[in-house]
C-alpha cells in the first residue's frame, strides 16, 4: 500500500474542512471495504493521498429510538451495535437481520452501516432493509444538509447519490405501523464471510382482517443497485395475506428482476432465488406482524 495522510477530526466540521482541504482525501469508518479496496492493485479509484477518519465524531455515533419518532441510527454504527440493538431488533428485524450476517463477527465489530452503505454494492446487507423501511438517509457537505429517500440513494455499483466531499451522516427510519413486520434473508454459498447471490427483504403492515395494507419488498444482487420489487408490491396491496397471494407474488417478483450471470450465479439461479426468498419473507414479515 501507498503511503498516505490519516487524520483523526473529532467534530463534524472539522471533518467537512479537511475533506475540502485535502482534496481527494477519503472518509473512512470500519475500512472494510476502503483498506481492501485500497490494497487493491486495480483500485476503482485513484489511491487518496489522505485518510480522514469519522470513528471520534460524536455527532455520527449512536442508535436512539422513540416509538413516535421512529429509529436513528448514526453512520458510524457497527453491525453489532445494530445486530445486537434490542429496539431494532424488536421494531425493525429485517434491519437487524441484515446487520446481522455481515462478514464475520470481527468484521460486524468493525464494518459500520455508513460504510455499508456508501460503499454502494449492489450486495450490500443492509440495503434492502432500509429499502423496505423507507429509510431516510441525512446528508452533510459543502453546500449543507439534505435529506434523502433510501431509494433515491444507490446509483450505480460503487455509486450513490453523495456529492464530491459530502458525508453520510445517519439513517432515519419512521416508526413502525401497528400490525407491521418485516424480515431479511440472503442467498449465499457459505453461512458466513461470503457476499449475497440475492438478499431479499420484505415488510409488510395488516389490517385487523389480515389484507395487506402497506408492502415493501427490496432485493439485493440482481441488480446494478439494490431495488424495489415495485410490480410485485402493487399486486399485493390489498390482496389477502394467504399462502396463494404470496406464491403469485414470488412470481411476480422472478419475472420483474433482471438479473445478470456471474462467477456467483446465473441469471436463472438469481430469478429463481428471488421467487423463493420472496415467499419466504413474506411470510415471515406477515407473521411477525400477527404478533408471531
Ligand atoms: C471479510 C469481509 C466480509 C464482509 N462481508 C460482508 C457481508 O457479508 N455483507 C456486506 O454487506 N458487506 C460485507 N463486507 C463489506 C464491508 O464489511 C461492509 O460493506 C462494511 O459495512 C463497510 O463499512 P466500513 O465502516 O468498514 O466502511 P469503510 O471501508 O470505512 O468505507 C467504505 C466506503 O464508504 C465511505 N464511507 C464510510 N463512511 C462514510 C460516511 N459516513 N459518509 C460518506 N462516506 C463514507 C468510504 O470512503 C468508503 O468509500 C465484508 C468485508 C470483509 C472485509
């Protein structure tokens, strides 16, 4: 690896000041993702001269929730904090879910959900249950702060919505509806240390005679961003939360996605994997939402 420049600010704008001043100098949190990238020969960027550290910036720290409210969950959150949040995982499984499988446990300790995020993989964990959640993610920079929705986020693979030095700063969730659940699974060859072949998540809140009221569902790795199942969660609105409805979704959802063949799966593996998350997932968010 390069030589490079690490710097350590402890205030958000102090943060912002060397970003600007560095120019080209990179954020960095848990640096799973940059350390490797960074170590890399074929980097998809060019080596940053300088390193700038969010670990000691009390503002990006944190995971506080209000049943009003909803949940906040500052960027420098590692998964175990995350994983292991009572609240999260009683108000928001599929968040907890997907915080939960990230690499192994040395790397849950380390990989933060900022760095998940604005790391921009198409695969990434944690995605999908925000997606679900219509998580808002709280932007700083240059020109100030901004709010974005979580599927207005994610660009492109190694892409997302952040400008030239902007920081994510956290992640808002709105309060989870009365008879809502949601739940988060992924495909992977492995049990632990291996990346998504699809991740799919769903949440889903009923009403009193069980008819799907609201419905989320997001997939992960099939895709050059993580998406919303959009088709399939028109079809459902409405629809009774049974067995049959769920099946017709889970094709639905095979037939929306497009996936792409690589060295993790085919293109016919990956649809056929959807299908069956999909299901599997509905069936678990409705029954959490029953109170199971
Ligand atoms: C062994 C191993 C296993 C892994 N397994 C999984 C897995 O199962 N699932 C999965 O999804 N990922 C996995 N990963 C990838 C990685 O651990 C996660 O993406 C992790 O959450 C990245 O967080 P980080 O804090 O380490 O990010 P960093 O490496 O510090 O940063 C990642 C990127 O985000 C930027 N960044 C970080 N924080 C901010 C911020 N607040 N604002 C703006 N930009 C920011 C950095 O500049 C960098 O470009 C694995 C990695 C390893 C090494």
């Amino acid at each position: 690896m390069r030589t490079f420049n690490f710097y350590a600010p402890t205030a958000l704008d102090e943060a912002l000041e060397l970003l600007r001043k560095t120019d080209g100098g990179r954020p960095i949190a848990g640096g799973t993702d940059l350390v490797v990238q960074m170590k890399e020969a074929a980097t998809k960027f060019p080596h940053p001269s300088s390193i700038i550290s969010l670990l000691l910036i009390p503002e990006l720290n944190g995971i506080e929730f209000d049943e009003s409210t909803g949940l906040r969950i500052g960027a420098t959150s590692t998964m175990s904090d995350i994983a292991d949040s009572a609240d999260i995982r009683e108000h928001y499984p599929s968040i907890a879910e997907g915080a939960g499988i990230v690499g192994s446990i040395q790397t849950m300790n380390m990989a933060t959900v900022g760095g998940n995020l604005c790391n921009g993989a198409p695969s990434a964990d944690t995605a999908p249950p925000f997606l679900v959640h219509d998580a808002e993610f709280v932007i700083t920079g240059p020109n100030g702060r901004r709010s974005l929705p979580a599927d207005e986020f994610f660009v492109g693979p190694g892409e997302t919505a952040l400008a030239p030095n902007e920081l994510l700063v956290e992640v808002r969730v709105p309060a989870p509806a009365d008879r809502s659940g949601s739940a988060y699974v992924r495909h992977t060859p492995r049990k632990q240390m291996d990346i998504a072949v699809v991740g799919v998540a769903a949440a889903v809140t009923l009403t009193n005679d069980d008819r799907i009221e609201n419905i989320r569902i997001a997939l992960g790795a099939v895709a050059p961003t993580p998406v919303r199942a959009t088709k399939t969660e028109t079809f459902l609105s409405g629809q009774p939360a049974s067995d049959e409805s769920f099946a017709e979704a889970a094709e639905t959802a095979a037939a929306e996605c497009n996936p792409i063949s690589d060295v993790r799966g085919s293109a016919e593996f990956r649809r056929h994997l959807v299908g069956t998350l999909t299901k599997r997932m509905l069936e678990r968010a409705a029954n959490r939402a029953r109170g199971g």
